[in-house]
C-alpha cells in the first residue's frame, strides 16, 4: 500500500518558510549620491587649487666664468 511521506503541503511550508526570513537590507540610494558629490566637490577643489597655484619657477643661478673666460652671466639675464 501506498502512503504519503507528509501531510504538510510542501508548496505552503517553503512559503511560510520564505515569510519567516529576515528582509534583506537594501543599500540606501542617499549614500551613493553622497559619496559621489563628496568625490565631485573634491576634485572640483583640487581642480581650482591647480589653476590659482603660482607657477612653479625655476632661476638659474649665475654662471661661474671658466678659467678662460672674463664674462659673467647672471640670473636675469638666462631667462
């Protein structure tokens, strides 16, 4: 003879069963857009720091005249 193994509806136990799980969290929208203007607002930053930042200069300082030679060259005057 022929028996069934359960009684329980399986169908209706795996449902209650899903019921039963903690939801699962869903990252927030809010921080992403935070994060991506916090990284827009810092290069935007940095951005502006390089255009208003005195170039960077380099002088020549003054040529010591070689044995052979009289003239002197001075700063100014590389440039």
């Amino acid at each position: 003879m022929a028996h069934a193994d359960s009684v329980l509806d399986h169908e209706a136990m795996a449902y209650a069963k899903g019921l039963l799980k903690p939801p699962l969290e869903k990252d927030s929208v809010l921080a992403a857009l935070a994060a991506a203007l916090f990284a827009a607002v810092s290069a935007l930053a940095f951005a502006v720091a390089m255009v208003m930042a005195p170039p960077v200069t380099t002088s020549r300082l003054a040529l010591e005249p070689s044995s052979g030679s009289s003239e002197i060259v001075s700063a100014s005057e590389n440039n």
